[in-house]
C-alpha cells in the first residue's frame, strides 16, 4: 500500500523526475492513497504549469480530465476528520512542517495505525504502508515516524 502526498502525486500528470517511478506504481494495480488536500494541490500544480505556460490550454484540461479519472476511480482518498488528523498536533510539534504537509502525515499515520489493528484483530500480518513524498523535509519526517519513504526521483522502478 503506498500514500502519495501531493508533491508525489503530481508526477503522474507532469513529467518530472521521478513520473516513471509514480507511474509505474500505478500500473502495478497497488492500493494508493492519498488525502483530500490533494485534490487542491494538484488542481494547483497544474494550474502553475498552465500559467507559467510550460502546458497549453489543450495539455492542462487533458491533464485535469486525467486526474479526475484517477480520483474518481483508482485513488483511494482520505477525507480530513478528528480521526485523520488525530496525530497532526503532536506532528507539528515534533517536526518543522508545512501545515499542509502535516496533514498529509497525519492521514497517512492514521491509514498506518488502521491497516496495523485491521490485521491484527483479524490475526493477519499488518501490510507495510509506504509514504511517497518529493519534499525532503516531510521525507525526513516519514523516515522518522517510522515509515518506509517512496521517493520517485531517487526510485527508478
């Protein structure tokens, strides 16, 4: 199971280094998740691209009907609530983070600690989450939270 965080997640859209490896993980048919929050983000990312004219008007809205797919039937998103964001304060207490980027940390400690009780109360084995990230700093902090980190640049798959 692999969390994409924002930053990860736009490289399926817009090439850049490391779209192979995010890609890749796509077409292996592996449950991804990714929070809310993303759906801002990378409608924002693309948005850039398009102002900054590094995309035409026909390449954005193929993107964004691209994204849209994906959210509506490949992604597994998680909605924000007192559940998900449950482990955010102590988060930002512990790390120095973007507040968007806590809230991704957070969704994905919370997918981490249902997929552990999940198998457990069924007396499975727990499955490993993966947290894909691009920004070094929130890597950093997945690292030391005990997270396996999917860095598509760094990952050639």
């Amino acid at each position: 199971m692999l969390y994409l965080e924002s930053s990860a997640l736009v490289k399926r859209y817009v090439q850049e280094d490391g779209s192979e490896a995010v890609i890749s993980r796509f077409a292996r048919g592996e449950k991804i998740y990714t929070s809310i929050l993303s759906f801002a983000e990378v409608h924002a990312a693309i948005g850039r691209k398009f102002r900054d004219k590094q995309l035409s008007s026909d390449e954005k809205d193929k993107l964004l009907e691209e994204f849209l797919e994906d959210w509506l039937f490949s992604l597994n998103v998680l909605e924000l609530t007192t559940s998900t964001m449950f482990a955010l304060p102590g988060l930002c207490q512990q790390y120095s983070l973007k507040a968007s980027d806590a809230v991704h940390l957070s969704a994905a400690v919370w997918l981490k600690d249902s997929a552990r009780i999940h198998a457990v109360g069924f007396g499975g084995k727990a499955n490993i989450i993966e947290f894909g990230v691009s920004d070094r700093q929130l890597a950093n902090a997945a690292l030391q939270h005990g997270f396996l980190v999917f860095d598509p640049a760094t990952n050639k798959d």
